[in-house]
C-alpha cells in the first residue's frame, strides 16, 4: 500500500493523474505501470523516468510510447485526437531541447494539436520575429529558456495569447540551476507571463492543454 | 521625453498598456495622465499609484475611476461590458484583499466578468469546499494566498479550469515578504498551476482576461 | 577516543543517545556498535547509514533490525511494547515513504503505538479526508511532505493533535532540497504546526515520541 | 463580507480562532471585535496589534485585555482556569522579552499554566543551569532565541520534555532578522526541539498548549 | 583626519576620484568640498548625495553642478569638451531614469559624448529597434533595466560595441530589489555584456568613460 | 525581572558583560544603569545605544562617557590605564568610520593601547602601505571594510599579526547590507583572517583586546 | 532542425557565433561541426566541450585546435592575425588558470593580441606590483580570481585601462562556487571593473575583443 | 609558468605558503613538490590534497608526513619544537573530526603546542564541562562543529582566550553545507568569537598559530 492511485481524477478535474517517477523505486513504478494495464480508457503519463523505471514501465506496458531525452512514457501509446487551441511550445536553445519536448508532448498526449520550435533566442531576434504568424495561431504558448530566460518578455509582447515562462536549469554559475531564468520570467516587463517550476516541462504542458481545451471539455 | 507610451498595444496585442506609477514621480504621471486624455476609445490603467500618484491622474482625469486600497485607477472609468469566460478571484485571508481585488479590477476593467471571493484559506477547508459550484463555473481561477500560499494547490485539485498562483506578501518571518507562499506554488502538487510575482495583482487580473477572451476576440 | 558516547542520556533524558553515521567512517560506527552491545538495556538506533555503515553494525551486532530504505538499524532489535499516546506519521506522496518510515520507526523504537499512512496528498483532498477517523485518535500526528509542503496546514485545520511537519527533499527546481516546503511548514495558516530539519525522520520520530509519551514517564 | 469568522474551530479543534491583524485595517479588525462580542463562549485573541488596531478592538471590547508589548488582546479578558501540563517560557536576553510574552500569555488563555523566565542565555550557562528544576516539571518548554539561537539545543540536552523552538528577529547583520537562529534551531544537535516562524510567540504558545493538553479535552 | 582624498587619482590612472557621499555626514561632506575648491583642474563628482549632502556641497561650491534626480553634484559645474567615441545610455523604463541620468552624467563629465534614451523596453520591441541607427553609432552602450533585465541581451545582439548592463532596483516582490535584474544580463545569452552594481549609474558611467577614451589619453 | 545581569563575568572571563540596547525599552536600560551604578569596580560599555538608551543611561550615570556616532556609553568615563599589546584599527572608508570607532572604544575600554587610521582602502594601495611601521608594531589588527571588503586580504599578506575582519553595511545594491564584504573575509586568499558579524565593531574589539591581552591577565 | 545557426552573426555584429556544448548531446554538437565545416571564413569556436564533444567535433573538423584545460575548440585552427589593443589577462592563482585560459584564447582567436599572467593574487602583492609595465599598457585587462575574488579592484586601482572581473569557483564553503568572488568584483571600491558570470572566461575573452578592438572593425 | 611561489612569505610574514591543491592537477602540484625540495628550512603543508596530489607530492618528497583524513601534507615531516601558547583543538562530534584535524596539525606543524578534544557537542553539556581545566589553559580555542554550530557560544562564555570558530559541513538539509554553523557562530552571543570559512581547518590553524605566537616571534 506504498500509493493510492487518483483514479477519479479524470472524472472530478477532466485529466488523468500522472506518476512522478523521481524518488520512486523501479518496483514501485513497475507495480503502479501493471496496475495501469486495467485502465486502457485513461492515458497515464510516467514523468521524470530514469532507465530503470524505463524498463519497468516497459515491462508491465511492453507498447508504450517512451521518449528518452524527455524521460517521458505514455500509455496508450497513441496520443487522443487533437481538439481545442493550439500549443506552441518555443524552445529558446538546442540545450533546453528535453524540457521543451517534456511539454510538447504533454500537451498531445493531453489531447491538444501542439507544434514545437527550437533556437529562436534573443541574441538573434530574426529567430522569433521570423515565427510570428505560428505564433499569432496559438491559443497559448509555451516558452523554455534558460540563461538569462528573456525569450518570454519578448514573446509576450508580440501576441495577445497568454504565455507560459518555462525556465530551465540551462546555463552554469549565477544561473543557480535555472534560478536565474525564474526570476526573470516572474518579473516579465510585458504582462501575459506566468511561470512554472524550473524544468517543469510537464507542468507547464499540462497547463497549456487547461488554457487552450474546447470549450465543451470544460 | 521621458515616457513613450505604447499606444499601439492594443492593436498589436489586444490590450492596452498600463502606466506601472512605482518609480515615476507624480509630474511624470500626471503628465501621461494627459496624454491619455486624448484616447478615450482605450482603456488606461494606472497601477500601483500611491495618494500623489492618484492626485495627479485625478487632475488631469477627474473622473477617473479609483480603487485605493488595490492603489488602482482606470479611465474612463466604465469598464467594458463583459465578454469571455468567468474569472473567479480567491483570497486566502483578509490580508490578501488588496492584492486580490487589484487582481479582479484588472480582469474586469479588461473586459471579462469577475467574481471575488474572500477568507477561504486551507485552516478551515469548509470554507473553500463551500464555494465548488462557482469554481467550476470558472473559465479560469486567480488564487491569492500569503503565508504558507498552499490554497492554489488545493484549490487545482479541484477544478479543471488552469489556476493562476498570485502570492502576496503577507506574512513575517520566514514568510520572506511572499517568498515563501510563491516557492509553494511553484511547487504545486497538483498540475495546473502558474505563478506570478508576488503581490502582482495587475499581472494576475491580465493573464486571467487572455486565458478567459472570448474566441473572436483573438 | 574518537566518539564519547552520551550513556547517561536515558537516565538524563528519558530517551537514548543514537548514532548518527553519516560522517563517520564505517570503522567508526563499527567500534561504536562493538561498544553498544554492552548495552543491551538500551535501545540503540543508527540513523543515516549507508551499505558501508549497515555491514559494520552487523558485523558486531548480527540480530540488528535493518531498513534500508530508511537507512535505519536498532539493536535490540525487537522495539519495546508500546505505551503512551498514539503517533499517526502520514507522508503525502510515495516518494516521501522513506523518511516517513524513519519517523515512524523511530517512534516505535522509543516505545510508542505507531500508524503509517502514504500517499495522501492534497492534489486530492478526498484521501486525506478518509482518514479523518485515525486523525483524530492521534496523539501527536507527523506529517511528511515535499513539492509544495501544504499538507501539515491541511491536516492541522482537522485536528486538535499537535502537527510535527517533516519537509522532504522531494522535488525538483524551486523545490531546493526540500526548502520551499519547509518555509511552507514555517508559515502554515493553520496554529498547531512546528516543524524539523529536511529529511530528519529520526528528529520528527523522537519529538513525537516524546509528545504522546505516558505521563509517568516523564 | 471581507472575512469569513471560523467560528466552528473551537468545535471541531478544540481551540479558537485568532485574529491575525497584521495587513487588516483598523477598521476590519474594528468590526470582527464588534462580531465577537455576541460570542463570550469563546475566547478570542488578536494577534500582531498595532496602535491603531488596539483602539479599534478596545472600543469594540472596552475590556479586553491588552498586552502592548506582546502586541495582544484577548476577550473576554479572564483567561480560564489553568488544566493540562505546565509551560514554560524561557527567553535568552532581555530583547527577546516582546516575543516570549506573546508565547507565554496565548499558552495561558488557551487554558495551561505557564511561567516565564528570561535573561538565561548560553553566555552565561549557571543562568539556565540554576533553573533546572523548573524545566523538569515543564510538560513542554518554548524557548526563544536571538542571536545565534543556541539555547534550545541546550535546553533539549537537559530535559525529557520537547522543546519548541523560538527564533527572534534579535540581532543584526548576519542575523538576518532571526533567519540565523531560525536555522540553528533546525539543526539542533539534541533531538527533541521543532521550530515555529521567527517571532512567532502566537504559534509557539497555541502548539504548547496543544502539547500540553489534559487528556479529556482532546 | 576622517578622509584622506586620493588627489594623485587623475595622474595615476587618468579620471579623478569620486565622492560617495552615502554613510558620510552632511559636514564631513561639506569639509571635503571645501579641500576640493583648491583644486579647480580636477572635475570632483559628489555621488548619492541626498539633500543634506546636497546643501554642504552647495555652500563650499556655490556653482556646483547638481542634478537631484540622479543625486549627483559636479565641480567645476561645466563639464571637459567631449572627446573620445560615443556613449549611449538607454534606459528600459522610465522609472530606470535616475540611475540613467547618473550614467550619462558621469560619462559627460569624465569627457565624453554621450546620448540618453529612454522607455525603450523588450515589451515592445518597436522602440529599441528604432535606435538602430544610434546605437550602431555609439562606442559602448550602457543599458539600464530594472524587472526582467532582459533589455542589455537584445542590444548586445543588434551591435558590435560591448554592453554594460546596469540593473536598477525598479520591481517589486520578486525582482528583490534588482537582483533579479542582476542575475539575468549576468547569464546574458549573447556576449558582449557585462555588469556592474545594481543602481550603480556611476560606476556605469565612469566604466563606458574608460571605454571609450581617446587614444592618445590612455 | 526582565534582565539578570552576569555580574560575574569579569572573575569568570576577565572582560565584563556589556549592554546590547537594541531591542530593550529606554526604561529597561535606564534600571539596568542603575543597578550599575553600584559596581564602579567593572566598567560597563553600553552598545548600539539610540539616543533615547543614552538619554536613559546618561540619567542614571551622568557622567559616563559617550560617543554617539559609535552608539557607545562607557561607565565609569575613563577607560583603564592601557596594557597589553597594540590594537590597530583601520577603516577602508571613511563611511566605515562609526564601525570601526566602537571597534577602537572598545578595545580601549578593555584595557589596551589602540590606534585608529581611516580611509586607506586597496583602491589606492599607496595609503594603506604608508601605514606599514605601524601595521608591524600591532599585536592584532582590526579591519573594518564594507563593499568589496577586500582590505583585510590585503592587510594580512603584509604582516604577521592576526587579522580581524570587521565587515560594515556600507554599500547598495548588491552589497546586500555588508554581505558581500563579510563573504570576502571569510574567503580571504591570505591566511590569518577570521571574521565577526557584519557591523559588529564591539565584538571585534573585545576580541582584539583578548587577544592582545597580557600575559599575567589571562 | 535542432539547431540554428546565427550565420550572419559576423556580419551583423562583426563577430560570429559560439557553440556552447553544455547541455548539447554529443551528436547534436557532431552535426553542427559537420555544418560549420562549409565555412572556413568564420572562426567557430565550441565552448565548454567535454571529452564527447571534443571527439564529436575532432570526427568532423579533424584539424581543429582544442585546449582541454579550458574545454574550448577552435576551427580553423589558426587565430586571425592580431589587431586592435593589448588584452591582459591575469589569474590570481595557479586553480584559476582554466578559466583565465578560456579568456585568453578567446580573445584571442577573436583577433586581438594577448598575453596571460598567473599567480598575481593579492597574499603576496609584489606580485602584481611586478607586472605593472605591461598592465600599463593593456587596452583591456580581464582579472581572473576564486576565494575573495579582491586582485580586481586592486587592479583597477593601479591602471587607467578598463578591468572585466571574472570570478572563478575556486574556493569552498562559504566561496559558493564563485558567488563570494562574484559579489566582490561587483561591489569593487575602485571604480572601472564590470563583471562577467561565474567561469564564463568565454564571455570575458570576448567582450575583452570588443572592448579592443581596431576603430575600423566596428 | 603555472605558479608563482611566494618564498619570501616566511621572511615577510613569520609563516609560510601552504600549497591550495583543489583545482591544480595532479602534474602541477608534483611540480611544486620538486621545487620545494630545494627548501628544507621552510616547513611546506600541502591542503586539501586528494589522493591523485598525495600521490604526486610523495613521489617527490617521500618522507612528507601524511593525514589522509585530514587531507594535508607536510614536509619536512618533523615539527618545529613547540613555542608560545598551548593550541586547543575541539570537536563537537566524531564526524567534525577531519577538519579539527587539519587545524591541529596546522597549529602545530607552523610551531605551536596543541591538543585535540573530541565529542564534546552540548547536547551533552557535562562532557565539555569536564574539560574547563585544559580550556583554561588555552592562550587561544579552536572550536569546530556542524549542524547547529552552538559549541563555540558556549566555550566563550566559558573562557577568558579567543575562541575561532570552525563551522563544518556536517549536517543536513537546512544545515546548507555548514552555512548554519556558519552563521551561529558569526552570531554568537558570547563574546570572543571570530569565525573562518566553513571546512577551513587550515585557515584555522593557521589564525591560531599566529594568536599563540611567542613574542620574540613577532
Ligand atoms: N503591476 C505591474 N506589474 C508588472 N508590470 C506592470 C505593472 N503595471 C504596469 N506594468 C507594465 O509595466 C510597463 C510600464 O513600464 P513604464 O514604461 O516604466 O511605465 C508596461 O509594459 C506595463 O504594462
Ligand atoms: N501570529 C500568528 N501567526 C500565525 N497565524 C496566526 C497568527 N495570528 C493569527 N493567526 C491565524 O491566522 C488566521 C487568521 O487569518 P485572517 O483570516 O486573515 O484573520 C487564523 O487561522 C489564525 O489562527
Ligand atoms: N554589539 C554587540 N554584539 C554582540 N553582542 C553584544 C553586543 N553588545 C552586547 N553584546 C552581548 O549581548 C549580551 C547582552 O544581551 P542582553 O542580556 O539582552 O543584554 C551580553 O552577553 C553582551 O556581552
Ligand atoms: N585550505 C586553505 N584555505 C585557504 N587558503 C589556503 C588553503 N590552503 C592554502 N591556502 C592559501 O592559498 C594560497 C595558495 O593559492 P595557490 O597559489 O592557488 O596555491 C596561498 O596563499 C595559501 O596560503
Ligand atoms: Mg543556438
Ligand atoms: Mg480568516
Ligand atoms: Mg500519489
Ligand atoms: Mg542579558
Ligand atoms: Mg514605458
Ligand atoms: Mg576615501
Ligand atoms: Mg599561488
Ligand atoms: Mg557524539
């Protein structure tokens, strides 16, 4: 009796509980993932997966769906069709690639169309200014970042959807682990930001599948 | 040429710019206060104004609307007719009302409908379990909280509507001024939750009106 | 001489001296556990250790009881019979069970009635809440929690039991080590919360032993 | 309607609500002491009272109890008749009086016996030494600190009872407005000492009163 | 003997020696001012000089030079005919301009050219891009923001000449008093920042002076 | 009873306690100088005394000496005939003045020779390597810096005594109130720093007194 | 389409584009030296490259420099011949040298003149004192230096020249991995030094090149 | 051209250079190992050297006297005869040991009498009280402990010498890596206490050295 799965969860919040792999054994895991198996109605997320709960997910679901670089599983493997908005998740760095794949992938498997874009940092305003028509479509965007974590300020300014500051742990020294990226994003000078957990990919694409779901789910 | 207001945000964004009054001195808000005067087809807020603030605005805009206790002002002072999905505004505490309302003025003033509610705070469950119907009619909710900050949470596993963290500074010690509250929310347990500066009502009430515009508005 | 064991503490204090092994060489502890088994009158625990540490204790004291995940061993190895009040340790999710059995063990091992719930979080509120009937027959209850830290608030506003909050390392980011949901614990709403070091089972498990101790005890 | 009184509290915890005034007008506070005084059943402290909120209560409640230094009010003013363990105050230095009164008179008006001793800092140890006695009859003791917020290590090194932990904003510089004594006593190197919040005397003095509670009232 | 003027500064290293008035006493100030009247070939700046510091200055040199604003006072009130390349200050908002002034003052009276920008911040990036042509014209550019900071990693990727970021203490909460400005142009994604202290327009100013002296003056 | 006074100090540690004013009422010192009125025998030093403290103070004991920059009273006015080796006291700035006074009274007070120089800062090395004789004469140097706090590095690498790093609050921004300086203290690359709390010009002379004490007094 | 990258970075800013393989997978960082191979006109540098990226990029460019010590590569291998001013750089110890390293390297294969000083720290001051001749005569000096971080602002006492601060992590304990030095270099008592992030000798290396160069270049 | 040894810090100072091996390799410490070689009238320590440095250090001094525990070196491995004052060493607890070793063996390897107690932390007060007549003869107390740092408040109030305070990183969670010592002892509300960095056994030993120093030696 180590866990209690939220099974009601779809019903009471319309999304599915998912299972934070870190600080679980690969037993624990592997028993929650072969409890899953009776549950083909509800797609479950195994976030923050290292090998070893890789492979016990895998084992209890042999089809799962396993992005290494994201160290994300889902099951079924299939996403949902697409319904509502648009998610568009930026990635302002090759290096904050894994965290931005993390939401890009939530958000799909949460059932909304997604559409990712990588290396449009600030230090090249081309990048972003050149993307400005996807970005006008989106009922929400996601932005990674770490470093000086500015793409969101600028992000914002540019479209009147609401945007989701995503920092990452990207960046060495004074950027304490994406702390620095963090703060930046809390203090946007362009209202519209708000801002999850340092390398919370899957938080934030959760929250963007909420933001931009058809109005009849909710 | 001290200011270079940003008029075309509206267009650009679909929401004008605010004048943010901390910093500025009462001649240089007074002077934009003018300058707004020419515009009434836009709707101008002043945040964060204190009393020279708010005297100055008044001068030039007598008929400014004007929330002290949230330091707000608006002109003109009529906010828009409603349009979009309901905004719910949550106070943990009495403290937290000035931050909450700066939230529920802003949403309004925006041009969405706004409900506040006070005194709900995680000591007393009962209180928020009690207002369930109006949070699932919510298209989005605003969740202000000092202390320990750990409404959101609870309130996000509640509703499948996004939830916007809004810490304020209430609190002593080791509350840090809202640090506290706003690390909790960042760490929310439950998915659903993002964060905005602390006391950053203004900031709250903007994103709550994107997240809740009405579709053709976009 | 490296290590002056504190042997008069029960007759001082009521409760042993234990060892804690990290920072010790695993010949230190070793030596101590040679030393220990004079004692037999004593219940001796060693918290914080290692394969390294565990594999010396058993080498001078082979009957030990050994939980790994907990990284605790106790020689006697069967705990006295309970006396006193009940201590209830509650962890909020499964990736808090180990300092949550350290707790809880802990509080057994020093002669209290103990009870152990897991995966209680407030991400849904109806867990916690199905367990109001134990709740209330605690004593002293100990809450385990990471992330967000908010459950001691909840669980204090329910009960008339003194609340010892137990922040775990659990969590990423903004998390830092179990700090944002010790400053949680810190500013609970709720009177009634005191709190312990992160991650210190054996801190929480003492303390509550201590609290629900019989009276002739004391 | 900008405060929900939780007037059940004491049913369902066994201990009233308090009024935390810090960030409420006066006249909020005003009109929950006027709302108060249909309830002489039960007894209401008002915590963090400045002038203005004294004079508010007190025209509200002509005979409270006021404790300026302490920052508290209570009505009605008796506190009951003493039941349950005694609690002891100590306070370190003299600057630590403010918040050790605090401590020392919500203990008593939630229904303990409490005495208070101060001036008994680790700089001098025959001071805490001579008051050996006394502590050895404590059911529980508070200890506040400043400064470098050594007493409770010492106290809980001498004594069966737990201790709870009160770190003060005494000090400057590297105190950090009691953040180093807050520290300190998270790391007491004798078990047995929990922490409440910098200056918390409400907090420290309702959790004593929890601990040292009669059997029959919980 | 409180002060001891370093008056072989200008030889030695080329610019004079600074005042920081901040912690010295309106007359210790005022005698300093007066030692300076004997040395009309030096140009002395009074830095942070409040009013009373003002005042002292005024009375020893009555044609001081003093912009209150940027709590700066200069004599000989005329500054040396600008030579060198071109110092551009840009300010983000305008609550950033008196620490702006302060930068662009010092840099005029070290004897350069120098121009000053203001409200020119990432939320609407129309109005830094309007600048282009200036800033492609300046030496060194320093860049004032307060809030996100993310305004000296935009300019840094427009132009070649090197970027002082100068974070100012404008924000609120999170923005911890300009250090989260700090800590994002530190982790600057495009090279070519550096920073100074924050509120530091002095030290800004006097850095871009070294910069962009004149060959022959070094 | 608000102050046990530790009337025994000076037989038990040679040095006599002093009064901490902060945080004590001008009534509580006033008794305190009263009952010290008594013991002429023990010079009593009154700290961080406001002028209200001194008005209290000088009430009781009119004729004690007093020097309000430092926030010092000493009773009985004339401090000990001066023993022991020479305490030398520098003061990087002159803003650093009032600090390094109540370093310098203090030692003098406590019985030793002292010396005090000010405004020697590493930003012109030649002023503090014209002090070198005196530096070589010093039983202890006190070092007394805020910014950068890099003198006492620097003053350590020149002689053999031990230096005191004394690390004053001068400085903004990211000084963090004397931060900064007392992390560069406590980094010293040149051995024989050891550093005391941030403003503390009593704690760093009374211990430069007992280290520069006589042998036959210890 | 992981990567973009900013090839008309010379062009527009007249310096090109680094590739920071912190965070990259070997093969990403593979695939763009493979990319980089068409444009031998361009200095590409690869910073903070460990053993995989070393390899990866040696697979493509297999004539390319690389410095292991300071985890940077370099192709062409040949540094353009050098123009503009003298940049100086100095490490303060023998553990600073990567990163000063890293500085120098990249100045130089920016296309200025360099040389580099080790083991200058402020403990044994004749040793700066030593190198005063080719101080002098820097057009920029970047000082490199862990622990107390001080040898900057001493530097910058002694020249006229512009001094960027780079702090290094070398230390321990309280040094913060670099965040004590960083403070220091920030809050310098002499005016003329900026500071670069923490081992960001990339970044100082590069701005030093700015700072430097030719008037024609820009 | 790695290192510049600093051989005239004997002359200059009476102590000298110790050789800082974290960060330097292996290659470079050896190096210094053969130079020193030429240099048997200076006693050479060797600090925080790993096995790789002790290696390389023994290789080309084989008689160097080796502490792995305490990580330091020496050469040649005899002590100088003791002079001046007796150096006591104390340790909290068993896991302080390496780093009360390091500063014993500074002390007395730089000349100094010294003895080393252990296990004497105040959870146990009887066990630091029983060594008052060893402390009272101490010219100068080196105190080290982690997790709650109170050992050395208690030991000044104790003595009449100067008491350094040495924080350690032993500890947990809130202990931050000996920041908690840290603080405590910078607090220390006896006073007498100055503190070094954290881990800083040499640092300490060295200090102590110095305060014990014969005066012929100075
Ligand atoms: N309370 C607030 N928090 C954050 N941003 C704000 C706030 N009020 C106004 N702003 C924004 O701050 C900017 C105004 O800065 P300024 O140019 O100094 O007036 C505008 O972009 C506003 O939308
Ligand atoms: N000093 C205090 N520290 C912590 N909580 C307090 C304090 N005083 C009152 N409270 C609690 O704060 C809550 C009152 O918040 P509010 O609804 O804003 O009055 C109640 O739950 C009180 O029990
Ligand atoms: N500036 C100061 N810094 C640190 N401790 C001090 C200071 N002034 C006095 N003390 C000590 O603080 C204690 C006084 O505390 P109290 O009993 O509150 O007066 C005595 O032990 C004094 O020696
Ligand atoms: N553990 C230590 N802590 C602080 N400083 C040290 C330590 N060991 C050696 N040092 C000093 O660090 C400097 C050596 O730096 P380096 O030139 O890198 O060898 C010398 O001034 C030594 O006296
Ligand atoms: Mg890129
Ligand atoms: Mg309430
Ligand atoms: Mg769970
Ligand atoms: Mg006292
Ligand atoms: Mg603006
Ligand atoms: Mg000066
Ligand atoms: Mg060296
Ligand atoms: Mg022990």
């Amino acid at each position: 009796a180590f866990a209690e799965l939220d099974l009601e969860r779809t019903a009471r919040r319309g999304f599915p509980e998912a299972v934070y792999c870190a600080g679980k054994t690969a037993a624990q895991v592997g028993a929650i993932a072969a409890a899953v198996a009776e549950r083909p109605d509800v797609t479950t997320l195994f976030s923050r997966a290292d090998d070893d709960h890789a492979a016990a997910v895998l084992a209890a679901l042999p089809d799962a769906a396993h992005d290494p670089a994201a160290r994300l599983l889902a099951w079924p493997p299939q996403p949902p069709a697409p319904t509502g908005g648009l998610v568009v998740v930026l990635a302002a760095g090759t290096s904050d690639l894994p965290v931005a794949r993390e939401a890009h992938l939530t958000a799909r498997y949460l059932g909304r169309p997604s559409e990712l874009v990588v290396d449009v940092g600030v230090a090249g305003l081309h990048r972003v200014l050149s993307k400005l028509e996807l970005l006008r479509r989106a009922r929400v965007a996601v932005v990674a970042a770490g470093m000086d974590g500015a793409l969101p300020s600028v992000v914002a300014g540019l479209v009147s959807a609401p945007v989701i500051g995503l920092p990452t742990s990207v960046g060495y020294g004074a950027a304490f682990g994406g702390v620095a990226a963090l703060l930046t994003m809390l203090n946007a000078c362009a209202p519209g930001v708000s801002v999850v957990n340092i390398d919370n990919g899957y938080g934030a694409g959760h929250l963007a599948a909420q933001i931009a779901a058809p109005e009849p789910s909710r």
